[in-house]
C-alpha cells in the first residue's frame, strides 16, 4: 500500500491510503524523495480539484525528485536506483494536474517515461530537496525570459512567493543588479534581501512610484514623468497592480503576468496610448527545464532561502496550510527520507 494526497471535494483534502500501482512496459516508479507544495495545488484544492469526475478525486504534486525503484522493458536510457526528476508538463498523465497520479506520494508510475523530456537524471551530489526546485525555478526562469532583460536594466518584481522569489534568484544571476522585490510579507521580504535584491519593500508602506523615482531614475513621456524602470513582473496577481504598471512605465516597457487571475481586470488602454509599453504573459516552463536543472549544482548554495519549512508526509495537510500563509516561501515535503 502506499499513501496519495487526494482532492475530494472544496477544501476537502485527504492523504488516502491506496495500492500501488502495477506499471507497464513503457513505465517507471519513482520512490519520492521529496516534493514541493506549489500554488496551483493550494489552487485546485479551493476548487475542489481539476478534471475531476463526480465522486472521484485529484491527486496533486508535481515538484517532485526521487529515485527510480523499477523500469519498464521498453523504457530506454533509465536505469533502477538512478537519481531523477519529472518534468509535470511533458507527463503523458498529468502528473498532479488531473491525472490520474499525484507526486505527493511514496511510489509514483510515470507512465510512459522519456529520459530526457518526462525524467530528468540529476547529479548524485544534488539534494533531493533542491532538485524538486527544478521545476518552479523553471517557471520562474520562463517569466525572465520573457520580460526580455539584459545587465543593466531596472527591474520590478511583485510577489515574493517561491516563482517571484525565484526570477529575483534569476535575474541576479544574469547580472542585472538593479531588482526591486515587493511584498506585503516581512519574511518574505528578508528572503529577497538574502538573495540580494537592490530593495525589498512592502508597497502597503511606501508611495511606489516615488519610490521607483529615486531607485530606477525618472524620465518623461510627452506631459507626464515616469519611472525608469525596464520592466515589471508580476508574480503576485494583486488586481491593482496592471494600473498602477500603466500609470508610470517608462516608454517600451514591458509587463509580464505570471500570476494567475481568475477574474477579469480593468485597463485603461488610452493610458497605454502614448508609453507604448507591452504587455504578456508567461506560463509554465516550454524549454527551460533541463537549463535550469544543469545549473543547480553550481548554484544549490545559494537556494536556501527558497525553502522555509520541510514536513513528512504524513504532516502534508499541515504542510498545506503552512504553504497558503504569506510568511513562507516553499514548503518542501520530505518523503522516503533516507
């Protein structure tokens, strides 16, 4: 028997016990080592689960790393015992996203696995832990590049969650020096210190666009000053943030939404007019996995304030509630733990 974390109903989250699975030839089952709690599961729990089917369930997790316990006869370039990660997006079954497997789990069947495209091997030296990084800090990576930024530029991230917190790790590491972090969390504010972000502020506490002047530079457009700033990411999904962008970008600069809202915003597309300032958005990680994955080992020592709490298993829902307050960043959930 093994243990799964199920979405039965609207806030109805459950570690259920099931059997495990039987794979196939195209297959493998991965003992987890550990697997992070991201916002889409905190998501899908609010809506009582994803693709799911009247009286049925949704297991979720998807940031998961763990080590290959069997290989189907048919699976090429995988071996049992060897270190991986999954790539959720590129799972045949949706692995955490309305298939019918979910990561938080001690076995879990990647049905037709695909070295180098659904697994990922990762060095014998990489924590598990960090390793499960690989896929937000993916996500992360996508929305840097598509804000199209180079050293140099001045950059705005909102949100200092695990994704917002880890374009700032990104950019950094691109050498622009010049991030400002927003947040309403202390905590999570002091992460974006430690990672070295120019400020890191609470715009509850601040006039921003004032506080961009003496940061970014100020410049003009037409009648109007605005900040310096090259562009904004918004990983926080706050409703007032597209207005408050519009109302003092600079000339060409961009925004890019990671966040995901779930209802319409009002913009004022006449206040767009004259800045000639783009707007996109970014979802997921379409090529960067495995870059992202290849720079890990270089840069693990630099993660720790990417994660704030490690659970067992067994205290998952604990975990989950841990993971939906403002003062963590990511939950990390540690299972098989050798």
């Amino acid at each position: 028997m093994r243990h799964v974390l199920n979405i039965h109903e609207v806030d109805d989250v459950r570690l259920d016990e099931t059997d495990i699975p039987t794979p196939g030839s195209k297959d493998v089952m991965i003992d987890v080592k550990a697997c992070g709690i991201c916002g889409s599961d905190l998501s899908y729990i609010k809506v009582g689960g994803i693709m799911r089917q009247p009286g049925g369930v949704t297991p979720i997790g998807h940031e998961a790393a763990g080590q290959i316990s069997f290989v189907g006869d048919e699976v090429e370039g995988l071996s049992v015992g060897q270190r991986v990660v999954i790539n959720p997006m590129q799972t045949a079954s949706f692995i955490g996203s309305g298939g019918p497997e979910g990561a938080f789990t001690e076995q879990l069947l990647v049905a037709g696995a695909q070295v180098g495209d659904s697994i990922l091997p990762i060095p014998d030296d990489l924590p598990y832990d960090i390793a499960a990084l690989t896929e937000p800090l993916a996500v992360a990576m996508h929305g840097v590049n598509r804000a199209d930024v180079k050293p140099g530029d001045k950059v705005v991230v909102f949100g200092c969650g695990p994704i917002g917190l880890g374009m700032v790790f990104w950019l950094l590491e691109r050498g622009i020096k010049d991030v400002v972090a927003l947040d309403l969390s202390e905590e999570r504010l002091e992460r974006a210190r430690s990672l070295g972000a120019q400020a890191a502020l609470n715009p509850a506490e601040i006039d921003l666009k004032e506080t961009l002047y003496e940061l970014h530079g100020r410049t003009r457009i037409l009648n109007r000053e605005a900040v310096g700033t090259d562009a904004f990411i918004d990983a926080a999904g706050a409703p007032n943030i597209l207005m408050q962008v519009i109302g003092m970008a600079k000339f060409q600069s961009k925004l890019v939404v990671t966040a995901a809202y779930m209802k319409p915003v009002e913009i004022h597309l006449g206040a767009m007019l004259t800045t000639e300032m783009s707007i996109t958005t970014a979802m997921g990680y379409p090529t960067e996995m495995p870059e992202v994955l290849a720079a890990l080992p270089a840069l693990k020592d630099k993660l720790g304030p990417m994660i704030s709490h490690h659970y067992p298993l067994d205290q998952v829902i604990d975990a989950l509630k841990t993971a939906a307050s403002p003062s963590s960043a990511k939950v990390m959930i540690d299972i098989n733990k050798e």
